[in-house]
C-alpha cells in the first residue's frame, strides 16, 4: 500500500486513510480490546492531530514479528497526515517495549520532548 506524500492534515482526503484502514482491518488484538480496533475512528482522527506525532514501534510484537512490512504500513499512515514525523522502530523488544528497552523509549521520549521545547 502506498499512500501519497500529503502537505498535512488539511489536505488529507479521506480515501488514504480508508485504504490504510482497509490493509489493516484483517489484524485483531489477542483479547478483547473493544470496538476501537475495528473501527476506523483512531484513522479518521489523524488528520485532526495539530501537535507532532512521534511512533514508537517495535520488530518483536505479536502483530509485528510475523509481517514486519506491517510497520512500514503503519509509518505510511501516519505520515500520510505528517510526511516529516519522528517514526522509531525498537527491533529487540516486544509489546512491553517500555520495560523491555525502557532505555531507547526513554531516549526517543526526551528527543521528541527538546524537538518540541516543552
């Protein structure tokens, strides 16, 4: 899925995010997390996101082991409504990254924090 390279959210149309959405519907979580999921409310919100997004993903997780193109999937919808978005992929650790690698999330946390003066 390639999704085209947008000035920012303004000019997002919805039929990226509807494509996004519709790649990566088929992925459902191991318990009950709700109707979220499988929902594209999280996808139509992005275009309304003013601040700076930053993702924090990891290789080990249990939608990511298997199909680690997914990451790249997910990087693409985001910068579909922020092309220069701080993206961070944490290879080693899993869905507990922020025990597991609690050094890398805690650096890629500070780095977004003095990119951002806040």
């Amino acid at each position: 899925m390639v999704l085209p390279n947008h000035a920012g959210p303004q000019s997002c149309s919805r039929s990226p995010i509807q494509a996004a959405w519709a790649s990566l519907a088929r992925f459902r979580a191991r318990f009950n997390s709700g109707a979220i999921p499988r929902s594209d409310v999280l996808l139509q919100a992005l275009p309304l996101i003013r601040a700076r997004i930053t993702g924090i993903w990891v290789g080990r997780d249990a939608f990511t082991a298997s199909r680690p193109e997914r990451v790249e999937e997910y990087r693409r919808v985001l910068a579909s409504v922020q092309p220069d978005l701080d993206f961070r992929v944490i290879t080693g650790s899993g869905h507990w990254t922020t025990y597991e690698a609690a050094d890398e999330v805690n650096a890629a946390l500070f780095d977004t924090l003095r990119a951002n003066r806040i």
